[in-house]
C-alpha cells in the first residue's frame, strides 16, 4: 500500500548539514500520516519528525532546534533537514508511513511502529567530532 525509497545521508563532520529525502508512493487512497525515526546501535528507536494527515509538523526536542521536516506534494516527497549535527545523532535514520488521521504530535508517537507504519530501507547517518 505504501512504498518509501530514501535518499541522502552520508557522513559528514559535527557541524555539518545533511538532507534526507524519501520517495512516497501510495497505492490506497486515505488518510496518511508520515515522519522520521532513528535508531543508534544499542539503542533503542526514536521518533525524530511527523507530519500529520492535517499538514502539521513535529520535531522530537532533543533536535527541535536544528532539524526541520518538509513534504513536496508534488513531487510525493519527505525530506528531512539536519543541520548543526552532532556525534549522537549517528544512527539508522527511517522514513516512515502509516494510514490515518493523526496530528503530527500523535504520529510522532507511532512513527516507529512496525505494526502501525511502512519503513524505508534506511540511510546510515554517521557525525564526527
């Protein structure tokens, strides 16, 4: 039903910027709710940004202050602006996906959810200090 490609990511020195971007492709017409996770070697998932179904947006606010989250309509895309990044935020990030009618605050607390959300493959972000 939903089928997500990301793009992007890389390493880059603490400081740095990078954008991550996600092809969205939906076959069932709905309600969707998508967003961002991260998940750190022995670590668990975090939830980063969402987008709600009504076009609001969230950032978690340990990066609140230097992550946005976008969506190009028309070109059926998510991208995720990271900048002054830091060591800790290397990690596995994600777009995610999921049908319903969510804010992006209740999104940002199922963005993660395997049950809930279709995943991308994942891009490896790696900061060094």
């Amino acid at each position: 039903q939903v089928q997500l490609v990301q793009s992007g990511g890389g390493s880059v020195e603490a400081g740095g910027s990078l954008t991550l971007s996600c092809s969205v492709t939906i076959d069932r017409s709905g309600q969707y709710f998508m967003g961002w996770f991260r998940q750190a070697p022995g670590k668990e998932r975090e939830g980063v940004a969402a987008i709600g179904n009504d076009g609001s947006t969230t950032i978690t606010d340990s990066v609140k202050d230097r992550f946005t989250v976008a969506q190009d309509n028309t070109k059926n895309t998510l991208y995720l602006h990271m900048n002054r990044l830091k060591p800790e935020d290397t990690a596995m990030y994600y777009c995610s996906a999921g049908r319903g009618l969510l804010t992006a605050i209740q999104a940002l607390r199922i963005i993660y959810s395997p049950t809930l959300t279709s995943w991308g493959q994942g891009t490896q972000v790696t900061v060094s200090s």
